[in-house]
C-alpha cells in the first residue's frame, strides 16, 4: 500500500517503520522539515506539511490507499485539542473521500470515557466524556466513522517515555487516597501492531480498543515499580482531583477481531527495559 501517516510523532514513526519493513511506501507527514527528514532512517519517505495549515489536506502525497492519522495537539487548551482532533481530521476525511482513499484509521483516545467508578468499559461501552477534552475526542470519533475507523489507544509508555517509572521515583505517583484506582497501559510496539492491523483488517465505522490484557490498580503499580527501583513505595496525603477517570479498558475483542497478539500482555513485561535503562 501507498500510506500516509498524518502525524508521524513517537507513535507514527513506529507504525511507518513496521509499515516500511514489510514493503508498503510510506509517507510521514510532520511539520518542521528538519524533523521529518529524520524519518528517512526508518524508510519512511518525509513529507514536511503542517496539517493545521488552510488547505494542507490537498497537498497530501499522491495516489494513496490509506491514511493514518495520529497528529497530536500542539497545546492541552480546549482550542488546540479541536483544531487536532477535529478539524483536521475532518480536513483529512474529506479529502480521503474525494481521492477515493480506501482506508482511514485514526489513533483516538481511551480518554472519551469518563467512568470513575471502576467500571469496565469494552468496544460497545457508550463513551461518558468526563470533561471538555473528552468531549471533543468524542466528536473527533464521529467524524472519522464517517468513512474510517478509530483505534482509541490507552496510557502509551515505551522507549524514551518511561514518565511513569519516574513519577514514581520522584514520588509525584504514590500510595494514598485513591489507590483503588485502575491504570491502563499499552507499550508503543503493541500500539503500532492494532494500528497496523486495524489498516488491514479493519471494518470501516468501528470502534477498536488498544490496550493491554493487564488493568493495575494504582497501589499495585506503585509498589511494584518502587520494588525494581529497591526504593520504599512513596506516599502522600494528596487527594487526587475529583472525578478523576477510573476504569479498566477491555480490549480483547479488538484482539480477537483483528488478530493482534500482544508482545507486552501487562505492565511487568512493558516496563522492564526501563529498569535496564535506568540501571
């Protein structure tokens, strides 16, 4: 396939590289020239182009067969979040339409549900956005199923973003009020594996989730990272914000549907290399 990557960050850059190995031609699209070239190294062929731009969607490289679309905000306001989500990928769609591209998938969020009360929220789970963000990641869904398909990805980690393992050390993340609260992981390789699969294999208008097989709860994790540290689990008295999310993302259907198997079934095996990294 011919496949643009709307957004070759952290995540897209391993999808085109995983897409580049297995013969496809793949273009990735980011805004700053400097660092689009530097995907050359991957064998994705670099298409400087700011996506936010009036217009930009029209300059996308030609004769395609799909699209993936996983451009990030440039900002965390209500504003930079719409401009990314929606009205980019609306951008994107249209065009995708007007090509007669055949394939559309967009990296969304687990984000768009705002449960807190622990529940268990699979694929047919209705989203319950818990703020302005989620709300707007919603939207973003409705107008890629228009003609693509959504792969809402949860709590990404992997080479170069350990965060969580340093939260920890640094006691930022710690025992106290809220323990009970589940994480949600999905280390960069196996996110790249449903994305890629999803291009395959996926059914246009549907919804995939992308995580792991493992659901933590916070104390669990804490402790377990304090524990390959050899540090003693750190506390506080901080209570988390109210209405925080708290719930367990199901994703096994998406696994059965598409055929993904997991390289990193839960936190323990994800997190390791971080240990080494860090050794």
């Amino acid at each position: 396939m011919n496949v643009a990557l709307a957004g070759c960050g952290w995540l897209g850059a391993r999808v085109g590289a995983v897409l580049a190995a297995r013969g496809d031609r793949v273009f990735g699209i980011r805004r700053d020239p400097q660092s689009a070239a530097a995907l050359a190294g991957l064998g994705i062929e670099p298409w400087p182009l700011d996506l936010s731009a009036p217009g930009a969607a029209a300059q996308l490289p030609g004769d395609l067969d799909a699209i993936v679309a996983s451009q990030a905000a440039t900002g965390s306001d209500a504003a930079a979040y719409r401009r990314a989500y929606v009205e980019i990928n609306r951008a994107l769609v249209a065009e995708a339409a007007r090509r007669g591209v055949s394939r559309y998938v967009y990296t969304g969020s687990t984000g768009v549900f705002g449960q807190s009360a622990g529940e268990m929220v699979d694929e047919d789970t209705e989203p319950v956005p818990g703020d302005e963000h989620g709300a707007i990641l919603l939207e973003a869904e409705a107008v890629v199923r228009e003609r693509g398909m959504v792969v809402r990805l949860s709590g990404l980690y992997g080479p170069e973003r350990w965060g969580a393992v340093e939260r920890v050390r640094s006691g930022m993340l710690a025992l106290g009020a809220g323990d009970d609260a589940w994480m949600n992981w999905c280390r960069r390789e196996d996110a790249a594996a449903y994305v890629v699969a999803a291009l395959d294999r996926g059914r246009p208008g549907a919804v995939y989730h992308g995580s792991d097989a493992a659901p933590v709860r916070r104390a669990e994790f804490v402790r377990w990272v304090a524990g390959r540290l050899g540090i003693a689990p750190p506390s506080t008295t901080t209570a988390p914000p109210p209405g925080r999310p708290n719930r367990r993302v199901l994703a096994q259907r998406t696994r059965d549907d598409l055929g993904v198997a997991l390289r990193y079934p839960t936190y323990r095996e994800g997190f390791a290399e971080a240990f080494d990294a860090n050794a």
